[in-house]
C-alpha cells in the first residue's frame, strides 16, 4: 500500500540515552521530522527531545517492529548502541524501508566473532582470537561476550588462574551464550569515525582513546583529537575492515590499536560512536556526523550531498599532531570529550554545571543522571555520569580546557546510600 504524503516524515530512533542524545537533537531541529523515540527508561534524557517517547526497549525486535508499522516509519536508526543496528536493518528490510546496511551486514557488525571471521578472511589486521584451552594462549590476553558492548562481561585477564572466572562472566553476559578469547594488544587505543557513500570509504577524524585501567578495563575516559599518531595507516586499516563486513552505507566508528606490526582492529561498529564522538567530529571539522546519519536513516545521501573532498584526514609526521592543519583550512586546533567519573552513592544534586560551561573552549557539559540515582563502582562505560566537550587551539589546550570543566562539576553524594 502506498505512503500518504504528509508534512512531516518519521524517524524511529532506538535508544534515548546518553549515546543518542546528539542524534535526537540534529533530528529534533529539523521542522520537517517528527522523532519517535524508544528506550526502556522511562526517565531517559533523550525523550525530552522526541516528538513522541515509546517506553520500549531498543532490543525488543517484535516490539519494534509492531511500533514502526503502527506509526508507518519513513525511517529506523539506532546511534550508539550495538545490537540495535541489527534490529533496525531487519526490521527496515522487512517493512520495505530504505536503509544504509542490509540484515547481513547488520548481523555482522553485530558480532565479535563473525566479524573476526569476515576479518580473516579480507586478511584485514585484527586482534587474534584463541580456544580458551590452547596452552599457547597468551597472557595477559581478553575476554568478552561477543554479542555484547560497553564492557559487558569483558575481562583482561592477567594470569591463567583468572581465566575461569572471566570466562564464566563472559558467557553469562551473552546473549547467546557465547564468549570470545583474544590477544591483548599492546598499545594505543585510537578510533576512526567515518561514512561510507556509494561503496566509498571517508574518513572523518582519527582521534586517540584514552581509557581507565582495570577493574574499568576498555571504559573510555576521553576522546582526544587530532591524534598523535600517524593516521594514514589507522586509516587504511579501519577502510578495510569496513568494507569486509560489507558496509558500504552510512557511518562506522571503528576501534583500533597500535601494536608493535602496526594498526589491528579490535572492533567495528555500522553506527554513530556512543562517546559522542560524531559532537566532536562536528567541533572539530565542522561536519555534521549525527545530521548525515539522519539522512542515511531516511534514505537520502547521495555523493554529491556529501562534501568528499574534504573529509579524508591529511596525513602527519608521528608526534607531530599539534603541527597538522585542519582539512577544512581551518587552521591548527583541538576538540576533545572528557567523561565525568562519579563518586560511589545516591546521587543529590550536581552543581557547577553553569560555572563549567561558562569557561573558554566549553562547547557544553552533560549530566547523564537526575538526584536519586545510585552510583556503584566504576566499571563500565554505563557508570560514567557525564561528559565535556571542549575546543582549543590545539589537542593539549583542548584536553586541559575539557579537564578543568570537569573539575568544575560537582557531584553531591549520599554514600551512606551505596
């Protein structure tokens, strides 16, 4: 049956948590899109900025489907979340809904180890993976529910005593039941954000990872650019390992480390980055990462809506970051995200909020929890409370402005509540 025209399309946004907030309001600013948000949480931040809220979870699929045909969709995304995407991409295939992945390619990108498996086969560099009982496994060495993001049943274990227990945590937080045992690569944490147009891989910004140490192991701590490391490796590498799970359409955000042979890839994700990362593509090169993802949901990006040739990163020497140029012409500068790491309690007010945002190069501060939440130990990225995003005229300025606002938030804590 045939669409009615109406004023405004509809775009089904799964999730509307802090991961999706960037996306919800490029949608929300749009007078053209009405913005149907789902999210379990009844008191997730997202839904003041959708037109409607369904009080759903993202990985209800059944649920999601009943409520895209009900409301008859122009468009499905899912920004920041993992198992989303492959609901999204089933559900738009099935309803007839334009989409930039398939339900293959959405599968995929939605397990660890079939992407390892797509990974090998493209000969593309990637953590390797081992059987649990080789003796030659290595240590310290990974493990993770495949199936799963945010540190969920991830675990670096040190030593082979620890293994059982990693792996007992690993297979109880899969979905399927399922874990994953690989290397430990020594080395930086960087990520590559970029869209895929017609088959063509673009780059948007490298920037380096810095993450907390154990028991916080993989939890991002800031997202720092331009990197200081050579990027046009990371580059090619991240292109590859893109375009072996078939992604030749909307945005990717994929993880790598510098090991001593080069760049491997630990992981790849068909979406938005959940750190925010496409506000600080937008602070730093000025495009709009969270606005194309819109339009890839609604099936409208062509080549030529999409500004090519200026997205590819110029290249550096190694070290040499604070001296590479903006590809826009812009000139040298910095943009970094800094998250905020509470204190263990019940949450009773947040305060210098306003003192924060106020200091030079704070584009905005976010509190992702309200009074009365209960902070437990830090551990995964969902313990984080926040985030800073902040500009300056370099990488170094951009960190230290970010760090100073969030010096400035305070969070006031009942620890008795803990």
């Amino acid at each position: 049956m045939a669409r009615r025209p109406r004023a405004r399309r509809r775009l089904l946004v799964l999730g509307a948590g802090p991961a999706q907030l960037g996306l919800l309001q490029a949608a929300r600013a749009r007078v053209d899109l009405e913005v149907i948000a789902v999210d379990r949480d009844p008191q997730a931040p997202g839904f003041a900025l959708a037109d409607e809220r369904a009080v759903l979870s993202s990985e209800d699929e059944d649920g999601v489907d009943r409520l895209a045909r009900a409301r008859d969709v122009d468009g499905i995304v899912s920004p920041g979340a993992d198992w989303p995407v492959g609901i999204a991409a089933r559900v738009a295939e099935r309803i007839g809904l334009a989409h930039p992945i398939d339900a293959r390619t959405g599968s995929l990108a939605t397990s660890k180890a079939r992407q390892r498996e797509a990974f090998a086969a493209a000969r593309v560099p990637h953590a390797r993976a081992f059987d649990p009982r080789d003796p030659a496994l290595p240590f310290p060495c990974v493990v993770k529910a495949p199936d799963r993001q945010g540190q969920r049943g991830l675990t670096l274990v040190q030593r082979r005593e620890e293994l059982d227990a990693a792996l007992g945590t690993a297979a109880a937080e899969s979905r399927g039941g399922g874990l994953l045992v690989e290397e430990h690569v020594q080395g930086p944490e960087v990520t590559v954000n970029a869209v895929s147009v017609e088959g063509r891989f673009l780059a948007l910004t490298v920037t380096d990872r810095l993450t907390a140490d154990p028991p916080a192991f993989g939890v991002a701590l800031a997202h720092v650019w331009p990197s200081l490391h050579d990027v046009e490796p990371v580059v090619d590498v991240a292109r590859s390992a893109v375009e072996a799970l078939g992604i030749r359409e909307g945005p990717s955000y994929t993880q790598l480390r510098l090991g001593r042979d080069g760049p491997v890839t630990i992981e790849v994700a068909a979406r938005l980055g959940g750190g925010h990362d496409a506000e600080l593509c937008r602070a730093a090169t000025g495009v709009d990462l969270n606005g194309l993802a819109v339009d890839f949901a609604l099936g409208s990006v062509a080549v030529g809506s999409v500004p090519v040739g200026g997205l590819t990163p110029a290249t550096h020497r190694h070290g040499d970051a604070s001296r590479r140029t903006d590809p826009f012409g812009v000139g040298p500068h910095g943009a970094a995200i800094l998250f905020l790491v509470p204190p263990q309690g019940e949450l009773v007010a947040v305060e210098g909020v306003a003192e924060a945002e106020a200091l030079p190069g704070v584009e905005w501060v976010r509190v992702y929890r309200r009074p009365g939440h209960v902070f437990g130990p830090f551990r995964r990225g969902v313990d984080r409370a926040g985030a800073v995003l902040a500009t300056g005229g370099g990488r170094e300025e951009a960190l230290e402005r970010g760090r100073r606002a969030a010096d400035a938030v305070r969070f006031r804590i009942d620890a008795d509540a803990s």
